[in-house]
C-alpha cells in the first residue's frame, strides 16, 4: 500500500498554531532550530491517526496536557493524505476527541472506522494497518528516544513480520500455514 501525506492544517496542538503546509510527492524535510517545534509537528501526525492520550502512562504528564495549545488556540488540526490513489481528509479536536473523516468526495465515512472511546476514530489502524505501539517503534522513530525492551523487541518483530508477509499486524503468515496444513 502507498500512502501519501498531501496537506496538513494545525489550529492548534503544543506551540504549534495557524499552520498550513502542503507537502509534495517524495522526501520532505522538515528542518529549524532546536525546540523550534519539529517534534510536535511529528506528535500532531500521529495525533491525527491516533488520537491523544489524557493516561500518564507513568509520564509526569499525559500527552493530552503535553500538547494542549500553548496559547488557548482550538486544539485541532486536519491532515489530507492519499491511500492507494484514494483521497482522506481527517479532522481531530483533541480536547472533544471527536474526530470527522472524509473521502476524496467530501462524504463524510467516519462511522466506517472503529471508535476508541479516549481517543476517538481509530484512523491508523485500518490505513497503517498497526497499532500505536508498533507506529512508535518503526515508522515513528524519535530522536533518543527508542527504549524498547526485549520482550517488545520480540513483539515488534513479530508484528513488523507479519505486516511484511500478510498485510496485517496481528495476522502471522507461518501460523495460518501451519494451521491450514493441520486441517489438510
């Protein structure tokens, strides 16, 4: 699958705000100063596919009270992105976690998507075909900060494998073999 990040609309989300960005087919590099905002602009795109967390998780701050608008702006943005050739517009307001998706027609198809009461539709997993876990850990990789311990480890991998050879996460190619070959 091709996925193709076209345009990003943030309102609102940490320091970020009023910020419209078209990004072209190919590499985009996004560059500036130390604490300038790149991290957060990275934390706005998962925000959109997978919402915000209000849990601690053993942090000293959810990233909900991490990234809520510095400046009282609508904490919401919009990201449009291509699957396939096909064309999605999603638009998040993290502090309602509501969450409104588009086809390239302007239907709205939100009620097609899973909802996660905290976080709202469930985006990411059905267009990237991973949990936010799995996002974090391989296409989402942060500056020193991939901390992943060898359980996970083993976790991940088998996750990264089985999107490799059947498309989906939780789906392992090898066990569904071995299974079909049982009942043959």
């Amino acid at each position: 699958e091709k996925m193709q990040l076209k345009n990003l609309q943030i309102n609102g989300f940490g320091k970020l705000e009023d910020i419209n960005i078209n990004l072209k087919n190919g590499l985009n590099l996004i560059i500036g100063e130390n604490e300038s905002g790149k991290s957060t602009f990275t934390e706005f795109i998962k925000g959109i596919f997978y919402g915000v967390s209000r849990n601690k998780n053993g942090k000293d701050y959810s990233d909900y009270e991490k990234f809520k608008p510095w400046n009282d702006k609508n904490f919401s943005g919009k990201l449009v992105y291509a699957l396939n050739d096909e064309e999605y517009v999603v638009y998040r307001d993290f502090n309602r976690n509501n969450t409104k998706i588009y086809d390239k027609n302007g239907i709205e198809i939100t009620s097609e998507f899973n909802k996660d009461k905290s976080r709202g539709a469930e985006v990411g997993i059905a267009h990237l075909q991973m949990d936010e876990e799995t996002f974090d850990n391989s296409v989402f990789i942060k500056q020193k900060e991939i901390k992943v311990n060898e359980l996970s480890q083993n976790t991940m991998i088998q996750k990264l494998t089985n999107i490799i050879q059947s498309g989906e996460e939780d789906v392992s190619y090898e066990t569904t073999i071995k299974k079909l070959e049982k009942i043959l």
